[in-house]
C-alpha cells in the first residue's frame, strides 16, 4: 500500500489516535543506527499489509511532546494503537520474521471464511499470554486485541 507516512505532534491525534484501522508507530531518530535498520523493514510491512495496519514514522527529536507522551525512552520503539489506545510495545530492532510475530494478533482481518471458521481454535486460554507457555503470564496486564 506505500511507504510509511510521516506524523507530527500536530497530526498524531487524527492520523493515529482516531484511526479507524491499527497504527504502528515507528519512534526514531536521523542519528539512530537501529532505526535506520528498522526502515527497510516497515517499507516491507507497509507494502505487504497496508490494507491491515497503517504504518507511520514519528521522528522524537522533531516530536518531542508526543515521545514524551508515550514514554519512549529508547528508540527505535514501535508502538501498536487500537482504537486510539496502546494495545502493544516493540523496542529495538528486530527483523521481520520476529515483527510479523508481535504484529499479527493485530492486524485487521477480513471476516473468516467458512473453511476457517469450522476449524478447530487454537487461542490460548485466558490468562496468559498469547506467545507464552506460562499460564499465568500476563496477568495483570491489560492488553486491546
């Protein structure tokens, strides 16, 4: 679907925080050597799933007041939102294989079809954590699916 777009302070509200859609949002910096990397990765994950998840760039240094809104305290940090909430956090690089991973459970999907839909389920109980094997793993924490 594109490239990432930019976003400032200015726009975040309408272009993140009132989007009908999830946004990741990158948090970078011109002289950050790991978000340099994470660029050509988000390129993939914008083409391959812009119908699914916007995603945008917000440079820290030229934003600071929504950095510090949110946080960020170390950059590159991508950061889900879901219907104007943070339903997830990535920080630092990670490589596309292991982005797909945290990224899928919020992507928006098309109606299943009727094959998918008669098969079994394989969601996790509640209780822990979608990629955890530990039962009680996120408990406490409240995450927007």
């Amino acid at each position: 679907m594109g490239k990432p777009q930019v976003v400032t302070d200015q726009s975040f509200e309408q272009e993140v925080l009132k989007s009908d859609t999830p946004v990741l949002v990158d948090f970078w910096a011109t002289w950050c050597g790991p978000c340099r990397m994470v660029g050509p990765v988000l390129e993939e994950v914008a083409n391959e799933q812009g119908d699914k998840i916007r995603v945008v760039k917000l440079d820290v240094d030229a934003n600071p007041i929504t950095a510090g809104r949110f946080g960020v305290r170390a950059i590159p940090t991508m950061i889900v939102f879901k219907n104007g909430r943070e339903a997830d956090r990535i920080v630092g690089y990670h490589p596309k294989p292991q982005l797909m991973t945290k990224l899928n459970p919020h992507l928006t999907m098309a109606a299943p079809s009727a094959a998918t839909a008669e098969a079994p389920s394989t969601t996790p109980p509640l209780g822990g954590s979608p990629t955890s094997s530990t039962p009680n793993a996120g408990v406490g924490v409240t995450k927007i699916h």
